[in-house]
C-alpha cells in the first residue's frame, strides 16, 4: 500500500505545471502590453511638449518683430502697428512647420489725446501630421 500511494499521487499532480505555465505567460503578456502602452504614451506626451515649446518660440518671435516694427530705432521713431498679420517660418530651422497670426491694436482714446495704447497678441502654431500644438503671447504698451 505504501507503494501506491506516490505514484497515486504523481498522477494526480499530472497537469499542473501546465496551469502554473499559462499563468505565467497571460501574467508577463498582460505586463509586456501595460508596458508597451505606457512607453507609447509617453512618447507622445514629449512630441506634444516639443511641438508646444516651437509654438510658443514662434509666437515669442512674431511679437518681438510686431514690437519692433511699431517702435523702431529709427530717428525720426515713426512705427507702424498693423491690424493682423502672418508669418510663416518655412525657412527657418526647427520652426519648419510653424506659422503665427499676430495683431496690434492702438488706442487713442481715453485720458489724452498724447497717450497711446498698444496690445500686441501673437499666436504660434506648429503643425506635423495629427499633431497641432498653438501657444498666445500677449504684450501691453503706454507710450506718454
């Protein structure tokens, strides 16, 4: 009786293995997949980051050319503040797919007929693919 109780219980135990193996492999799929996801995902979140970075250099460049083109370091100081205007930055490195849409309001009209207002507002988009990041600067000025 001895004898057969072992084998009775190598046999019972037959199979096992097997559960244990499958187990193990749905578990490390299961992980190799959240992993897969997660390094995906974070891979985005930086090409987003980049792309909202370019777009902000752009709209951060656009306002300083509004900004110079209205007050110049020109003798006799005459600037132009032009309603709307765009720019593309196709030639410049790392801007390639970038263009802005820039405004300049002055105002006139409200303590004295010397005082001038400016706002100047630029918005920078940069575009590749299913990707669109924009970035807005805005900039006040009181000339007295």
């Amino acid at each position: 009786m001895s004898l057969n109780s072992p084998q009775k219980s190598i046999q019972q135990q037959s199979g096992s293995m097997l559960i244990i193996a499958l187990f193990v492999i749905v578990v490390m799929t299961i992980l190799g997949l959240t992993m897969v996801k997660l390094l995906s995902s974070s891979s985005d979140s930086v090409i987003h980051e980049v792309f909202g970075a370019r777009a902000l250099h752009a709209a951060q460049s656009s306002m300083e050319r509004n900004v110079a083109e209205a007050f110049p370091l020109t003798q006799d100081g005459s600037g132009s503040c032009d309603s709307l205007s765009t720019f593309s930055f196709a030639s410049v490195p790392g801007l390639q797919n970038c263009l802005t849409v820039s405004s300049c309001t002055l105002t006139t009209d409200y303590v004295d007929e010397t005082t001038q207002y400016y706002h100047f507002e630029s918005t920078g988009i940069c575009r590749s693919g299913r990707i669109t990041a924009s970035r807005t600067v805005a900039v006040d000025a009181i000339v007295e």
